[in-house]
C-alpha cells in the first residue's frame, strides 16, 4: 500500500471532520473498514495520518468527537468518494 494512497484518503477523510467547526468528530472503524474493501490495516493507517485517535468503543475520534459523520456530510457520498480513490489508486 502506498504511501500517496493512504494521504489522498487520510485527506479526503480529514476535510470531512474539518467540517465540524471545531466540535471534532467521530467515525466509526467497522463502517471505514467496510468502505475500505475490509483491509483493517489501511483503515487504521488512514485514521492515524487524518489525525483521529483510536477509540474507547468502537469509534475513533478527531478533535473533541462531538459530533458524528452525519452530522457534517453524507456517509454514502463519502464513502463513494473514498471508493474511487482506492480504484484511482488499483488503476496507476
């Protein structure tokens, strides 16, 4: 797994919790994973480089956690988007 690959996702996932205003955000690692074609060891590297820290349950956390993913965007476009990198990505 590359290098660009986890930043692009790290990125794109870090924008997302960006929009929270500062009220952070929480993400939860079996819906990443899932979106993540199940490699839990990607999914890992991708929170840790977006900024989130490992969770108390099941959720990880950015900033302060106060809110959830979709209180700030949509999970399923996220998601889609997400997918396409990591076929951007199968493709180079």
């Amino acid at each position: 797994m590359s290098e660009a690959l986890v930043n692009d996702l790290a990125t794109t996932l870090r924008n997302a919790a960006n929009r929270s205003r500062g009220r952070g955000m929480r993400v939860s690692f079996e819906w990443l994973c899932d979106t993540l074609d199940g490699d839990e060891t990607l999914t890992r590297q991708v929170l840790m480089r977006a900024g989130f820290t490992p969770p108390m349950a099941t959720e990880w956390a950015y900033g302060k956690g106060c809110a959830r993913l979709a209180d700030h965007c949509y999970p399923e476009l996220l998601a889609d988007h997400l997918t396409d990198i990591l076929d951007d990505h199968d493709t180079l």
